[in-house]
C-alpha cells in the first residue's frame, strides 16, 4: 500500500513555484499577486484564507487580504470585486466561501472577472473545464488529478466513482476523469444521496473519490482489493485530547480501508494541502497570461 502523500507533493510543488517565481522577479521584475476577499468571522473561514496568504508569502507571491464585516451588504462586496476586477496589479483572486446568508454567492462568483477567477468556480471557466478547454480548474478537483499524475496512478480505461455530486468536488472530478486527458479516460460512476445501492458500485471501483462529508462513511467491506481511494472530506469532530479541542476526519475509515488499498490519502496531509498548492499553481497561470 502507497500512502499518497499530499503534503510531502504540495510542498515539492510550491518549491517549484518558488524557484519561477524567483526567476520570473529577476528576468522580468514580475511578482504574481493573489488577493483574498473574506467576509465575516467564521473560524474555519479565517483559518483557510490565513494559510492561503502564508502561503503565497512562502513562495514569493504578493498577496493582499481584504477583511470585510459580517454585515457587508452584496452591494459592497460587488464594489470590492470591481475594484479588484480593474486593478492591473492584480492577477487573481478569490472570495472565501460561504458567504453570510443575507449575500447571494452566486451573483458574488459571475461578478468576477473569469480571467482573475483563480478558484475556476465562474461559469465560464467551469463551462470551459467542461469543454477541456484552457482554464483555471478548481483547486480541490486540481489537486486530485495532479496526485494522481504525480503518484503514476494509471486511471485510462479504470472505473471511477466518484460519491458525492457537489459543484466544486464531485461534479467537476467525475467530468475531468472521464475526459480525455493525461489524468483520465476513465470510465466514471457519480452517485450521490439518492443512490440506492451504493456498496454494489462502489465494489466495482477501480479507483473512488470520496467526497461527502461523512466522517469515516466508506468502509473495507464497500471495497475490492488494490483500490485507489481518494478521500476529500474533512470534519471536525470534538476531542478534548487536541489542544485545538478537535480532530480532523476524513470519508474513508482509514484503518480499515487503507489494508485493502493500493493507493490511500490520508486525512489530514492528503488532498486538503494539495488544494492550496494548486490555488497558487493558478495564480502563476493567471500572472504568465496577464503578462
Ligand atoms: P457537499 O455537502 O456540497 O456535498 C455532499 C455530497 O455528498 C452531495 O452531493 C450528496 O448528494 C452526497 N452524499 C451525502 N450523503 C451521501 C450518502 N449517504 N451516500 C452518497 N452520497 C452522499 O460537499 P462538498 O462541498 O463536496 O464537500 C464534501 C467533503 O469534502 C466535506 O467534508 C468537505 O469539508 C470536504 N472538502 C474538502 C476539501 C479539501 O480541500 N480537502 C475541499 C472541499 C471540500
């Protein structure tokens, strides 16, 4: 069984974008600059966008990161993005997800300008990712497919299932992997929580992707031998033994499931480090086009 590693490969990545973005300062005195929009004082929110700015530090990158109030109205926000929209300075940027109830997300995701959509959630580049078009692709997808690529996990002519059908997770995985590209050619099963007889799918899998919000959800006896398991969930379950107060699980009751897998992520260090990488991956996309 191969542990695939994702903070080890995020790391090694975000070296890589270091090393250009060091060249990129003295051949041609550029510096991509990522911005982050973040409303309100989720705590999980303002942890994520936190490590998205550290790490645009760590590997050269500007970053600027707008903290607005809880009670920003839609039309603030709007304002804050056509500033951003204009600004030449800036070559991507994103807006935290979720947003206070009273703002409507997805009038806040058309409202970006495609070109600066470095999270690849407006519908033009979602309708290009679709179309296997150039485009930024969202980050967690992204991640999935580059450790894949980088781990040499064969998945042409593989069956996938992908469980959950969420717009950034699932849908996008089981569109990209069915594509024909480097990382796909599979042939894909998405189920979701209508999907009756889960296990029988899930049995046949070459390779699944877990992606529902269950802490510990798929099990040994839902998986055939030398399977690939993909495990994007993350919750926080209370443990009073943590100095955080909790601890992180993933979909898969790892244990158990890693014993018959080929290829595992574990949780934490699988695919949640990849997805940061790949964001800043994005943004040195969006700097080299915007150049
Ligand atoms: P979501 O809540 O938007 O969607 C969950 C999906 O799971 C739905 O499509 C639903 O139909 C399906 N589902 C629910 N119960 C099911 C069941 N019993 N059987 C089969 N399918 C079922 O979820 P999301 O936003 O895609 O997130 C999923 C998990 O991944 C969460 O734990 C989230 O925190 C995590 N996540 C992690 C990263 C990362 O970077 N690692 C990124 C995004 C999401």
């Amino acid at each position: 069984m191969t542990i695939l590693d994702g903070k080890k490969t995020a790391a090694d990545i975000k070296e890589e974008i270091a090393l250009e973005v060091a060249e990129l300062k003295s051949r041609e005195n550029i510096v991509p600059h990522l911005a982050a929009i973040i409303v309100g004082h989720d705590g999980a929110s303002i942890t994520y966008v936190n490590a998205k700015v550290k790490a645009c530090e760590r590997v050269g990158f500007e970053s600027s990161l707008i903290r607005l109030p809880e009670n920003t109205t839609e039309k603030e926000l709007l304002n804050e993005i056509e500033i951003l929209n204009i600004d030449n300075d800036i070559d991507g940027f994103i807006v935290q997800l979720p947003l206070p109830e009273h703002i409507n997300e997805q009038k806040i995701i058309m409202a970006i300008d495609p070109d600066k959509d470095v999270d690849g959630f407006h519908p033009t580049n979602v309708g290009k990712m679709a179309l296997n078009l150039p485009t930024f692709i969202s980050a967690t997808p992204f991640g999935i497919l580059e450790l894949l690529d980088r781990y040499k996990v064969e998945t042409s002519g593989k069956h996938v299932v992908v469980i959950g059908r969420s717009h950034i997770v699932g849908s996008p995985m089981s569109i990209l992997l069915s594509q024909k590209r480097k990382v796909g050619n599979a042939t894909v099963t998405i189920t979701h929580s209508r999907t009756k007889n889960l296990k029988e799918i899930t049995l046949q899998a070459d390779i699944i992707i877990a992606a529902l919000g269950i802490p510990e959800f798929l099990k040994a006896d839902m998986v055939k031998d030398n399977v690939t398991v993909i495990d994007v969930g993350i919750t926080r379950v209370a443990d009073s033994n943590k100095k955080s107060g909790y601890r992180l699980l993933g979909d898969v009751a790892f244990d158990e499931v890693s014993k018959k897998a080929a290829f595992i992520t574990p949780v934490p260090g699988g695919v949640g480090p990849m997805t940061i990488a790949m964001l800043l991956k994005n943004t040195l996309l969006a700097c080299h086009r915007n150049n």
